[in-house]
C-alpha cells in the first residue's frame, strides 16, 4: 500500500477525468492502439504485482513530463499492460459515477 498527499491525488482524479473524457494525457495514441491490439493473456500473480508497482511510482511522479517519461522508459509488453490496467480503472470509474444503465 502506498500513501499519497492530496496532489498527487487530485493529479489522478484529474488524468482520470480527462481519459474519461477521451483526453489521454499519458498515453499517445498510437500507443494505446498497438496496448489494445496486443492478444494477452490473464497477468500471472507477479506481473499483476509489476504493474501494480509501475501505476503507484507514476502516481508519485510530481509532474506529467515525468509520468511521460517514465512511461516511455518501459518495455511494450509492460507498457501494454500498465495501459490495459490504466483504461480499466478509468472504466470502473465510470462505471462507478455513472448513474445511467443500459
């Protein structure tokens, strides 16, 4: 478990605000694309474990050049999952603030 301040925080409710909206501040597109077009497995207990890891260092970046860059700096097959689990949080989101069903 990690502890984050109230900055940190609001810079994630914002970067899931903003993917909510179809703004992905982290991620290019074309990144996305080649994450979702990837055929992939179920994560094994420790890649879930390593994606964990990578979601709460980007958390703790201060600045979204430094979230960037760090991104960047993963391999494709980490990369695709760090974005998978990214756009399923984004998801449950809202899913969880929408009061609208199908």
């Amino acid at each position: 478990m990690i502890t984050i301040n109230q900055n940190q925080l609001d810079t994630v409710e914002y970067l899931i605000t903003q993917s909510a909206q179809g703004n992905h501040i982290l991620f290019d597109l074309d990144t996305v694309r080649k994450a979702f077009q990837q055929k992939t497995a179920p994560m094994t207990a420790d890649q879930a474990r390593e994606v964990e890891t990578h979601v709460e260092t980007l958390i703790t970046l201060e600045t979204f050049e430094r979230q960037q860059a760090y991104i960047k700096a993963l391999t494709p097959e980490v990369l695709g999952r760090v974005i998978k689990t990214y756009f399923n949080i984004v998801e449950n989101k809202l899913f969880e603030t929408s009061k609208v069903r199908h």
